[in-house]
C-alpha cells in the first residue's frame, strides 16, 4: 500500500520523522518530499507550506506517485472547548470558513481512525487567514471543531484523482487561547516559516515570550501524539487495505 500524508510545516512533521528516519526523495532543496517504511506501507510526506497556494503548487506533482490513499495531516486551531491541546481529530468533511467549498473525507478511513482512538469530528474549517483571536475561534465553533489552512486544498486534490482521503489533524492552540503572535505576518512567499519575521515581532513585543513558550510546548506535544497515532493507523491500513471500489467513490465524489 502507498500512503501520501501532508503536513504544511516541517514542525508538526518532526516527531514521526525522527522515529522512523524519514529520507528526502529528491536532492532538490524546493521539493520537501520525504519517504519511509511504515509496517507493510510504502509512506511518503509532503510538507506543503502553510495556505492554498503553497499547497496546490507542493502537490502538482505528488500524486503522480499513484497513492492509494491520501490524509491530510497536521496542527489545527481547536474551534470548540471540548478539543483540548493534544487530542487527535478525524473529520468527516472539510469546508472554508464560508461553507462554500465542502469536500467529504472518506468514511472508511475516518471511521478505522476513530476505532484507533481518534476523535470523530462532523468538520474541520479550512481558512484563508491564520485565526489568531480567541474571540474568532468561538465564532467559527458555530460550524467546524477545528480550523488549519490546507485540509480542504489536500482534500480536493486528491478527489479529483479519486483516491481515497481523510483530514486527521491534532490540537495545537485551544479555543480560549490567543496565538502570542501575528503568524498571518509570519510566512515566506513559499508558505514557510520565516525566522526573522518571527525573531522581529519577538523583538518587538518581549512580553509575549511567555506565550510562545506555551504554544511551542503545546505544538510539540500535539505533534508527537499525532506521529504516534499517524505511524498506529498506517500500519493498520498497510495490513487491512481499502478495497477498489473506495478509489471510485472518491473520484465519484
């Protein structure tokens, strides 16, 4: 079985990297495509950046590799107090924040990842902003249980090749907590990380060290849990594939 996982940045990613000694595919610094051995699966990451645009152009080329299965994957915003920082979400569908785009994630899949010990979700939100403010996050808990900026993307890509797909995502940031700070100001024009824009707000605001601090710890702790259950259900998968006819439901859907 080939397995093709997303996450947008290479932090929610580390965990599971480390345990099972990831390899970058190609020598190419711009591709970050990585592949391992899990149980019987044939695994490849792709970290996508963080928005659309980055995840559609990181995943141009991905499914050209004929997967049989894809799962979004990575850190979320909890949009409902019940989702606390650690917990594994597996959603039935992803929409935008208008409700306008709903793309459903395979019920086979999802429904194998809550018998694994993920948390059956209706829908997780996929923006086009980083939703930094508390008061936002209870706002959009009228809709979704949690809220990330590339699920829908993934999901609609993999539709459209119909292969099978699921939105499995942990909890970073609970619904009560402020981000320390602006991460919408935070990204290259490649959807990464950019440390001195980071470095320049922290310089700019000292006394929100406390609260990166937090959320870092937080971060990390969400991460390993989902490396552990993503390594569990890929396994289970690789032993117990999803018959063919999911791959033509998918591209039915």
């Amino acid at each position: 079985m080939k397995a093709l996982i997303t996450f947008a940045l290479a932090n929610e990613f580390a965990p599971w990297r480390r345990s099972r000694r990831f390899e970058r595919v190609s020598g190419d610094a711009s591709d970050q495509t990585y592949s391992a051995q899990v149980g019987l699966a044939d695994v490849r990451v792709v970290l996508t950046g963080v928005g659309r645009f980055a995840t559609q152009r990181a995943l141009a080329r991905a499914f050209d590799w004929g997967p049989d299965v894809c799962v979004a994957s990575g850190l979320s915003g909890g949009l409902r107090s019940v989702h606390r920082p650690g917990a594994v979400l597996a959603a039935r569908m992803v929409a935008n924040v208008n409700q306008t785009r709903l793309v459903r994630s395979d019920a086979e899949l999802v429904s194998r990842a809550g018998v694994l010990g993920a948390k059956v979700v209706e829908r997780f939100l996929t923006s086009d902003h980083v939703v930094s403010a508390s008061e936002e996050k209870k706002f959009l808990g009228a809709s979704g249980d949690a809220v990330d900026m590339e699920s829908a993307y993934v999901l609609s890509a993999a539709a459209q090749r119909g292969i099978p797909s699921a939105a499995i995502r942990a909890i970073s940031d609970a619904v009560e907590s402020d981000l320390p700070l602006d991460f919408g100001q935070a990204f290259n024009e490649r959807g990464s990380v950019s440390v001195p824009k980071i470095i320049g707000q922290i310089v700019a605001r000292p006394q929100r060290i406390g609260g990166l601090l937090r959320l870092a710890h937080e971060s990390e702790r969400a991460a390993a849990a989902l490396a552990s259950f993503l390594d569990a259900y890929v396994q289970r998968l690789s032993l117990d594939p999803l018959p063919e006819v999911a791959k033509a439901e998918a591209l039915a859907t």
